[in-house]
C-alpha cells in the first residue's frame, strides 16, 4: 500500500511516499528556517503562509521521487502543533482524497515521532518510549502500537526548548539545538555544576526551566560559552539517563525507542548508548526532526487497524499521546 505522508504541524513543511508502512520512497522536507531565524523562534502566521505557498510543489516532488506510484492512502498530521499550520496540510489531505477518491487518516505528530524509531524493527511489546523534541518530553510504556501509559512528562520547558532557549541566552541562532551541540564539542563539561531541575513526589517528571535560568546566571558570569553549552548538555543528557534509570527499575520492558529532534543530538545517542545494556533505537537519518515519513508510516498502521477517517475530522492543537482526543 502507497501512503502519502503530509507534515505541516510546525515550520516543516514535508510530504513522503511510504509503502506498506515502512519502506521510504521520498521523504522531502522544505524548512521554514530562514524565515523564522530572524525572529528567534517560529512565527506561527509566516509559517502558515509558507506552507499555503509550498504544499503543492513539495507534494509533487515527494510523488515524482517515490516513481509516481498510485496512492492508496494520504495520512496528515491532525495535532499537536500550531492550528493554521496543521489546517493547511489536514485540508490539502482532505481535498486531494476528495479528488483521488482515496481514504485519508489524521495522525498524532508526537506519536509519530516515536514511530520513527520503530519503523525498521520488530517491536517487543512492553517497551519504553521517550519522545524529545522542542514541543515535547515524556516517556511511556508502550503496549502495543496505539497504546501507551504516560510514566514521565517535564512539567514545564521541553527538552528541545530549554536547548533552544540555551542557544538563545549564548547568542547563537535559531534552531538552537544544533549549534549548542556544535559549541558543546568546544567546550570542558565539567567547568559549570549545574543541577537538573526536580520535580517534588513525582521522580518520574522533568523540568527544565530551573536548568535555564542557572545557564542564564552562569552566563553573566566569567565562563566560556563553549564551556557552559558542554555543561549544560551533559546536565541535560544525564538527566534523561537518570529518568531512564529509574523507570528501569519500576516498569519490565526489553527494549527503548528515543525519539523526537533532540535524538538527532550524537552526544545524546552515545551517552544513551553506553548506559544501558538494553537494546536502544533512534530514528534513521531524516527522520529524527519533523518529517512526513514518520506521518505515512504509522498511517498506515492506524488505517490497517481503524479504517479511514471521517472528512469531518479536526486538527487537534493539543491533542494528547495517551487519549488521542
Ligand atoms: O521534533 P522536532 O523536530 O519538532 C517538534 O516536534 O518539536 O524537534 C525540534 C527540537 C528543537 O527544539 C531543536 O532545537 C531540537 O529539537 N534539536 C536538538 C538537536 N537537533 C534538534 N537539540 C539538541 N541537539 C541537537 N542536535
Ligand atoms: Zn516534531
């Protein structure tokens, strides 16, 4: 089955051909960024219009490189994200299934990040999934495909957020996970103790706002700014170890998907890695950031599973993993 994937949730605006679920055709993505650098962070209203103008063009391109095979399905992120961006793919799906006489599904963005790990392996249910992007951190049990338990969520900045709002106060550009990681490899990662944020009765919790505020003193202190992105990354990344340490111990699960932008981070990958004994899976190449192949990959399973969505269906800008409503 030929799926069509539509991302639009945010400042991607990316379209992929994926067969039965799995196989990638195309998985183009045209990034927002230069648009939205100069205003430190995404413009919802621009990022809207830029995925009016480039939709069509980019849903071209995806279906001219997967070797313009019959779509069978379009699956569309419905939420969670920014309500004008995810209007413009959800009803670019809706008409082109209207027009093609296809079935179309919406998909839950953050799940699908988590698919992007699973997607090339055969999944062993329960395991453990933890989801780190720059909209959000938390970490379930996965039961089966569709159905997971929330054990961990940060209680205020995501992960990829307090990177950003990192990159920020060091005066590096927008999207700022990248570059902190960039400096990070310049700098000494135990010149600054910074402690992670704790969240009270709830072990299982992130925060990471605390965790930004001390990069900002520190900042305005006599430290380098390689040696505080190092210190902070490795504050950051060591805390998600920690979490994972301690779910390790409450909950039985033999293997962990790590999703999300933040998993593109390669000290990230590595430290994971060498601290558990457990097997641990990223996202392939091109699919740890927003993408659509993640969206038409796990559609495929939802509509395998559920059947096609109504045309009534709505973009969901808050739409939760765990209830999917
Ligand atoms: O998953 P994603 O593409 O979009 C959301 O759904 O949020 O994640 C984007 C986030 C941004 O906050 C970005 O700074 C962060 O992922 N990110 C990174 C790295 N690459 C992207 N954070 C740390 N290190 C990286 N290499
Ligand atoms: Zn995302």
């Amino acid at each position: 089955m030929f799926v069509l994937g539509i991302e639009t949730s945010c400042d991607e605006s990316a379209v992929s051909v994926v067969k039965d679920g799995k196989e990638i055709l195309s998985n183009v993505i045209y990034s927002q960024t230069d648009i939205h650098k100069k205003y430190g962070g995404v413009f919802p209203e621009l990022a809207s219009r830029a995925h009016v103008d480039v939709l069509i063009p980019v849903i071209e391109e995806a279906i001219q490189k997967a070797g313009s095979p019959k779509i069978d399905l379009i699956a569309t992120t419905r939420g969670p994200g920014l309500i004008g961006a995810l209007l413009i793919g959800l009803n670019a799906a809706k008409a082109l299934s209207i027009a093609w006489d296809i079935p179309f599904v919406g998909v839950n963005h953050i799940e699908a990040h988590l698919y992007a790990s699973m997607m090339n392996q055969s999944v062993q249910f329960p395991s453990l999934g933890v989801v780190l992007s720059g909209g959000h951190t938390f970490m379930v049990l996965i039961k089966s495909l569709g159905v997971y338990e929330m054990i961990g969520q940060t209680v205020d900045d995501a992960m990829g957020e307090a990177f950003d709002k990192v990159a920020k106060i060091l005066g590096l550009p927008y999207p700022g996970g990248p570059e902190v990681e960039k400096l990070a490899k310049m700098g000494d990662d135990s010149k600054i103790s910074f402690t992670a944020g704790r969240v009270k009765r709830s072990e299982l919790d992130f925060s990471f706002s605390g965790l930004k505020t001390s990069v900002l003193y520190a900042s305005k202190e006599e430290h380098s700014k390689a040696d505080i992105a190092a210190s902070f990354q490795k504050t950051a990344i060591n805390d998600v170890i920690k979490k994972i340490s301690l779910v390790k111990k409450k909950f039985e699960f033999s293997q962990i998907f790590i999703g999300g932008g933040v998993s593109h981070n390669q000290k990230l990958r590595e430290t994971l890695k060498n601290s558990f004994d457990l097997p641990l899976f990223f996202p392939p190449p091109g699919l740890s950031m927003d993408n659509a192949a993640m969206i038409g990959g796990l559609g495929y399973h939802l509509y395998l599973k559920n059947g096609k969505d109504s045309l009534d269906l709505e973009a969901k800008p808050r739409i939760s993993l765990v209830t999917n409503s």
